[in-house]
C-alpha cells in the first residue's frame, strides 16, 4: 500500500509513518511543510527505509500537491497536516484559518483530480482520511460523551477551523462522490510530542525545577490516547472504514488537567529518586486560565470498536508512565527544541474585548 500522508513531521503524524514504514511495509511518501512543531529526528529510526520518502512542501501549494500525486500514485491520503495548538490559534488565527481550511481545501481539489483520472477498479480502492479532532464538538458537561452525531460546537480558533476542514470533506464526499473517510481523536500524549503541548511541558517543567503551569483550578478533563494507539486506529480507519462515515478515536481515559500533571510529578518522584526537585508536586502552579477554556471532552468509541474492532492498547496509567520514561531517555530529541526553539513560554493569553 502507497500512502501519501500530510504533516508527517508532527507529533501524531511522525508516529503513522513509523507504523505504516517500520510495521506494516506501507509505501510512504511524507509531506510537510516544516513549521516549527515539525522535527524530522522524530522519523530517524525509518528515514534510511526504501520504503521511506520526505518531500517538503506546503498542503496550500496546488501544484506542488498535483506534481507529488503524479509521481507517487497513491492509494490512499492520510490528511494530518493542520496548525494544532488551541493556545496559539488564540495569539495568531490566519495561520490556521490558511492551513487547516485553505489546506485543506487545495488537497482535496488535488485528490479528486488524481482519483478522478485512475483506472476503476483503483478508483474503488481509493481512500482520502483527514484527521481531527474532538475540539470540533465544544465543550461536555458533566455527563456524556462526544458520538459521531454531535453537534459541531466550536469555541476556539483552532477548533472552528477544523470544523470548516471536516464539512469540507464531507462536501466533497457528498456532492463529487471523493472516497473520503473522516475521524475524530481525543487529546494525545506520548514520544516526540513537541513541548508547547500539557503533557510534554509538564515532564520537561519538572525536569528543570521550573514551575508547572495549570490553567485555572486544574479541573479541565480530558480524555487522553497513547499516539501510537491513534496511530493504529488511523490505520485501521484508512484501511476499512466505509467511505462517507466517520469514526471517533478515544482511550476511555478521562482526567483531569491537575491529575494528569500530579501523576507526572510522582513518576518523576519514583523514576528520578535523586533529584533535588523532590517532590515535584511542589513545583505545580496554578495560573490565569484560558480564554474560552472548554470544559470538557470525552470520546464515545464504540463505532470504531464495535464495526472495525479496534480497542487501544494502553491505559493512561501505563501510557503515562512510558511517556514520562521515554523522555527521560531520549533527552536527544527534546533538548535542542528545548534549548533553541522553545523554553515552555506561555502562549493563548489574549483577552475578549469587554462585553465580548
């Protein structure tokens, strides 16, 4: 299998493509545009694979996109590339408005163009898969869980503008019959996630005896996936999901904001015995919140368990641990971001204007 994915240099997408190449013997060819969460040492361990191919380009540039389709001859786009962190959709919206909806848009147009031209019974195994997020839906209450009927809700940049990327696609389904398969994901954690992220900030804040940042009361839930969990339910959406549909991808693992990042502190207490930080729940600071802070998020996965029989394979507390433990070893791959491009700066603080 031939796959053409987008944003493979991000945190979820570098992880498709260590599946796809080092697992299943898929055919890669992985487009980015390397913006600054984009690290090609996350893809080291395939990127001397013959089965391996890096083109840098941005999903925007239609024929760049046309040139790559051409040439590669895909069975399937796996559609990851997009601007992803709500914080910094709040300080600067027109990056995302641009990736996400316009990107999206000029992959689609560049999709059906090739799909259009292919032989049928290739035509017929063609697959298109954008991948979002459970943003899309808003904020839960107390009760409940998001299901592949409810409501689009958007509350912040990020979230409204992958909603448009999702309605997009589902048009283009619709109306020019594109194979198009589409899946919701809850929030993600796990290797070579860059910092900016709770997780990741949180284990390299500690590391440092730097304060931990907790927006608000801690009390924010929500509901956390391994990535390489993701990525597997990824493939199995690419690979049998019924065109037209969507799936959403959740690890039942619901938590709090202030949870998450106190299980940190005490895997760094027991895996770190020795450090002077100790304990490092000392170290948690609770700050301003976030503008438009959505409540909570929790994923109903029984579509994708019941019709495709995809079940993850990590619990929060097993994936946490490995998450904290990966960092620990792999101070080569965060260090130079950490050092360079990003020291856990505070994003997202811009203000409604009064009355707003």
């Amino acid at each position: 299998m031939k796959v053409l994915v987008t944003g493979g240099a991000g945190f979820i997408g570098s992880a498709v493509c260590r599946l796809l190449v080092g697992e299943l013997g898929a055919a890669v060819l992985n487009v980015d545009k390397l913006t600054y969460a984009a690290n090609l040492a996350s893809l080291r361990d395939i990127e001397e694979s013959p089965r391996y191919r890096f083109h840098r380009a941005d999903i925007c540039d239609r024929p760049a996109l046309a040139a790559l389709f051409a040439s590669f001859a895909p069975d399937a786009v796996l559609h990851l590339a997009a601007e992803s962190h709500v914080d910094r959709s709040i300080d600067g919206p027109g990056e995302f408005i641009t990736t996400n909806i316009a990107g999206t848009y000029a992959l689609l147009e560049a999709a059906l163009d090739y799909w259009r031209r292919l032989p049928p019974a290739q035509a017929a195994r063609f697959r298109f898969h954008h991948v979002s997020t459970d943003e899309v839906f808003g904020s839960l209450g107390a009760d409940g869980r998001f299901t592949e009927l409810s409501r689009y809700e958007p509350n912040s940049p990020y979230a409204a503008s992958k909603a448009a990327s999702d309605h997009l696609v589902r048009a283009w389904h619709e109306t020019f019959g594109l194979p198009t398969v589409l899946s919701n994901c809850s929030n993600n954690y796990g290797p070579y996630h860059f910092p900016e992220k709770l997780i990741p900030l949180a284990i390299l804040k500690a590391l440092h005896g730097e304060e931990i940042p907790v927006y608000g009361k801690g009390d924010n839930v929500r509901d956390w996936l391994h990535v390489e969990d993701h990525a597997r339910a990824l493939h199995t959406v690419l690979t049998q999901g019924r065109p037209g549909e969507s799936y959403n991808i959740g690890g039942d693992g619901e938590r709090t904001n202030l949870a998450i990042v106190t299980a940190i502190c005490a895997l760094l207490d027991e895996l770190l015995p020795n450090s002077p930080y100790q304990p490092h729940a000392r170290l948690i600071t609770f700050v301003a919140d976030r503008p438009g802070h959505d409540r909570r998020y929790a994923i109903d996965a029984t579509k994708i368990r019941r019709e495709l029989g995809w079940q993850p394979r990590e619990s929060v507390a097993s994936g946490l641990r490995k998450t904290v433990a990966w960092y620990l070893d792999n101070r080569w791959w965060w260090e130079p971001i950490w050092s360079t491009r990003y020291r856990g700066t505070r994003l997202g603080t811009a203000a409604a204007p009064a009355g707003g």
